[in-house]
C-alpha cells in the first residue's frame, strides 16, 4: 500500500507492447519462465521522467495473476519503481481495456493525481489517455502506433525522446 499526498504529478504507461519488445511477448515468456524482453531505451526514458519528479504509473490491462511478473519486468529491466494497476480474473482486451483504463484513470484524478504523460501503443491507451485530459498532445505518446482519433505523439524509438526529456525542467524539487 502506498498512500500518496494529491497533487502527484504521473507518467502513466501500457506495459504489453509499449515497454515489451512486442505486444504478445508476454504470453510465450509466461510459458518459457523468462521475463519479457523491453524495448530498447524505454527504462532510460522513464528513469529521466521520474528523475524529473514523475512518479510511474503501470497501468495494465494484464489479469492480476500477473502482477508480480509485471513487477519482475519493471525490476529486471531497470524501470524506476511505481504504482502498478492490473485487471481483475482474465484480463482485457478491446473496449473492455479502454473500460478499465478510463476508470484507473478516472478514479486517480478524483484522488488529485495529475496526469502529465501517457505512453501506449493501442487505440485502448490513446483514447484513455485523451479521456483522462492529458495535455499537451505531444505528451501522450504512442510506440510504433499512429493515434489517428485523438492525435497523440508517434515515435518509433525511445531514443527520440532522450534530448527532450533531458532538457525538460523538474516538477518537483
């Protein structure tokens, strides 16, 4: 349990092709035992953002089961530490993703959160994002997906976000 003073201001992330290398991965991890491979530069990205003051929010629409392998990733991988959010029994996928994600984020900007970035990969996560009011567009970013509905940021690296990230001032003493 982590209780945190509103006002928090958060990155929010997909995990499942976001920061895998690929959106399935997880799935032939599981039965293999391994741990999911990332993509490359993503926990140097969201290292530089925590270092800014962002506190992570993995917001998942993997079952709960998985938790602790969602938290051996982030772990393993060199993620900074964060609140993790899953669904319950099976999992989502689909409108039933975007359902749980909207209400994570709903009930986190009831709480006082503020939702400064969100990275994806799916329609789920851009139109979550946008529903929860993240702003600037260029600041819900999306990996080798184009958000042609809400016009969020595309990028094909994380290496591309290095310098900016670098030059972004802290929000947080």
């Amino acid at each position: 349990i982590e209780v945190l003073p509103p006002g928090v201001r958060f990155v929010v992330t997909d995990v499942d092709g976001t920061l895998t290398a690929e959106e399935t991965e997880e799935y032939g991890a599981l039965l293999s035992g391994e741990v999911s491979e990332a993509r490359a530069d993503a926990a140097t990205v969201f290292t530089e953002l925590a270092k800014k003051g962002y506190r992570p929010l993995y917001l998942t629409a993997r079952p709960e089961f998985l938790v602790g392998r969602t938290r051996e990733f982030i772990s393993v991988h060199g993620f900074p530490l964060g609140l993790v959010h899953t669904t319950t029994a099976l999992g989502a996928t689909g409108a039933a993703a975007v359902t749980f994600k909207n209400a994570e984020l709903s009930e986190a900007l009831a709480r006082g959160a503020l939702l400064d970035w969100g990275f994806g990969n799916t329609d789920s996560d851009a139109s979550a994002y946008f529903s929860a009011g993240i702003q600037p567009n260029a600041q819900r970013v999306f990996v080798q997906f184009t958000d042609g509905a809400y016009g969020g940021r595309r990028i094909e690296a994380y290496s591309e976000l290095l310098p900016e990230l670098a030059a972004l001032p802290a929000v947080c003493p």
